[in-house]
C-alpha cells in the first residue's frame, strides 16, 4: 500500500503549513488513514469467515477513503504552496536578478580590486564599510532565495511522486470495494429476524406512492412475527455515527433547487462512497423504491426508523441483523481522473461531491430532524 507511504510523507514535509485546514489537523488525518490502513491490511490477512473478510474490507475502504481525502487535502495545500512561492518568485524577478548580479561580481573579482576606490585610501575605507554592511543583507536575502527555491524543488517533486501513489490509491480502493461486494454475497452467516414475502413487498410498493406510506405498511412485508429488534439494542440521541463521509447539502424542511422539501437531510458524497449502518440494526427493506433509487431501511430499536435513500448498490437481505458500521451500500458515479483529483477549479464548490444521500429518520409513523440523532458537525 504504496498510498501509507505518502500519507506519512505529508507530516514531514516542511514549508507547506499543515497546522489546521478547515478545521480539521491534516497532519492527523494522514498519520491516522496511514495507521488505519496499516491495521486493516493485517486484519484482511488474519480473516478466517466470510463475516470477518466483510469487517476487514469495510475497514479497508473506510481506510482508502479517509487516506485519499488526506492525500487530496496534501495535495492542495502542495498545489497551493506552489502557487504562491511561484507567484512570490516572479514578483521579485528584478530585484532577484540585481542580486544574482551583485553576488556574482563579488564572488568573481579578485579582494583587492573590491576595495579600490578613486579617491584613494579613505574611499577605499568607506566603500569596504559599506560594503561589509551590505554583504550580510545580500547573503541573507540569497539564503532566503535559495530556501524557497528548494522548497518549489521539494514541492514539485512530492507532486509528482504523490500522483502516482493516488493513482494506486484509486486502484486500491477500487479493488477493495469489489472484493467487499464478493465477501457480501459469500456471507451467510448473519442473524435473521423475518424473511421478507415478496409478494407481499411487491404489492406495498404498487399501493403506496410516498415513502411515508410504505414506512407505515413496512409490518406487512414479513412472513413470520420475530421482527422485533433485540431488546438490548438501544442508542442515544446525538451520538449515531453519520453513514456516509461527506457534507450536509440540505437539511431538514428546507428546501431544494427544484423547490422540494424533505423531513429528512441530503448529505453530499464523493462517488462511489462506501455507506454503512449507524448502528446495530435489522434491515426492514432494501431496494429501488418510488423516485428515491435503492433505498435501504434499517430498525435499530422499536419504532424507530433510518431511511437512507439514493445508492448504486445495496448490500444484504430483508430481516438481517447487521452490526454497527456494517456496510449497506455504494453510492454511484465514476471516479474522477488523477488531473481531477489534484485540480483547484473545484476546490471549495461542492463540485467533487457530485452524489447525494438522502437520510430520514422515524420516530414510530413521524419523521423526526436526522440531525437530533447524527453527529453531523463531524462530517468529512
């Protein structure tokens, strides 16, 4: 995992500021994707069934996506340096040029020439005094020079070998999402609570036209009665991890560009975003779903409901319990090109973020704010 190595070559390149951006320490974020991914290559090397290779890749991913979001967060900042010193360097062209000049007259002629002067010893005298009052400030601004110089060279240099870790890092974490989706279909071992009757789902989804009505009807689609989640399953408010790394877009009741408003929240995503379960949870239904996509609806506890709307693909059946930060599925999109990856143009627009997930949760038939139970001031 070539991407581990850069990741650590971020903290030690100096020159580049990586105190705090947006909030967030960089440095960290690198030191603990790098570490991450580190632990779940071990953990992917010790797996024995098909539950644990699941865990073991859901960590890998989770890993490869913090890690790049690192590395693209590094990369910027190197961009960015670069710019500036470029700009910095151009804007001194001239008094960089009198300087070279200077320095190298001093440096070619011969002691004694330097301290002639035509009128004679006391010129001379002055001139050797101004001189040496102003050989330390020409050294001093030349050190200052050679530094920033050194850093374009060192900065040019991490870019071009980071492009090439990115590239792998890309690979990397697609190979990893397709080798968890191929762990998924192999496992067979989860807990069930109800096996779902198609029939009966089918006709739901014909007779309900809001994801409200379905939510309601949601106790018809099971063939047997133990669809209660386990009594020991019980979550707090303000503390469910959110499911997916990205940024609230819109939040609950406002409304959208095509003039929609929703209970819940949509949550921007990078494509292909791995989306997991909050918590310990049954899952009540998965699937396309009305205007909604695949939609995914996991019962943590009694009467209440997350509904995660809008994915590529779903993982699991109806009536699996999954643990805490299991996956359920991927967003869609197409991954962008390593020049994309690296841009500025999109940096700050939300444009890199070009998926989103809607996110509803239910208190018994009402929707409540998801934002009272998610710890969205987290978000990545």
């Amino acid at each position: 995992m070539s991407i581990r190595l850069t990741l650590l070559l971020f903290l030690f390149v100096p020159g580049i500021g990586f105190a705090q951006s947006d909030g967030n320490d960089v440095a960290t974020s690198a030191r603990d994707a790098a570490n991450a991914l580190e632990a779940a290559s071990l953990s992917l090397q010790d797996a024995e069934t098909a539950r644990d290779r699941v865990g073991a890749l859901t960590d890998t991913v989770r890993a490869y996506e913090s890690g790049l979001e690192a590395m693209r967060d590094g990369l910027r900042r190197v961009t960015i340096r670069e710019e500036q010193l470029d700009l910095k360097l151009r804007a001194r062209d001239d008094e960089i040029a009198q300087l070279m000049g200077v320095l190298l007259t001093i440096g070619a002629a011969p002691p004694p020439a330097l301290m002639l002067h035509p009128n004679g010893p006391t010129g001379s005298a002055r001139s050797g005094m101004i001189l040496s009052d102003v050989t330390p400030t020409l050294n001093a601004k030349a050190a200052v020079l050679r530094q920033d110089i050194d850093e374009m060279r060192t900065l040019r240099q991490l870019q071009q070998s980071s492009a090439d870790d990115l590239q792998s890092g890309l690979q990397g974490v697609q190979d990893a999402r397709t080798q968890l989706s191929d762990a998924i279909a192999n496992r067979t071992d989860l807990p069930r609570r109800f096996t779902e009757d198609p029939v009966r789902t089918a006709i739901l989804i014909a007779s309900t036209e809001t994801l409200d009505g379905f939510a309601s009807g949601l106790s018809q689609i099971a063939t047997d009665a133990n669809i209660g989640p386990d009594a020991a399953s019980s979550i707090q408010k303000g503390t469910l991890a959110m499911p997916v790394r990205g940024r609230v877009l819109h939040r609950a009741g406002q409304t959208d560009a095509a003039g929609i408003t929703r209970p819940g929240i949509v949550v921007a995503t990078r494509p292909r975003a791995l989306v997991t379960s909050p918590s310990a949870a049954t899952i009540r239904y998965l699937g396309p779903l009305l205007e909604l996509g695949n939609v995914v609806i996991l019962e943590p506890q009694a009467d209440l409901l997350i509904v995660l709307a809008g994915l590529d693909q779903v993982f699991g059946q109806a009536g699996e319990v999954v643990r805490e930060g299991a996956p359920v599925g991927l967003m869609g999109g197409e991954t962008p090109n390593i020049e994309a990856n690296m841009s500025l143009s999109s940096e700050g627009t939300g444009t890199e973020r070009s998926e989103t997930l809607y996110i509803e949760l239910r208190e018994g038939k009402v929707p409540v704010d998801p934002e009272t139970w998610f710890q969205t001031q987290k978000d990545g």
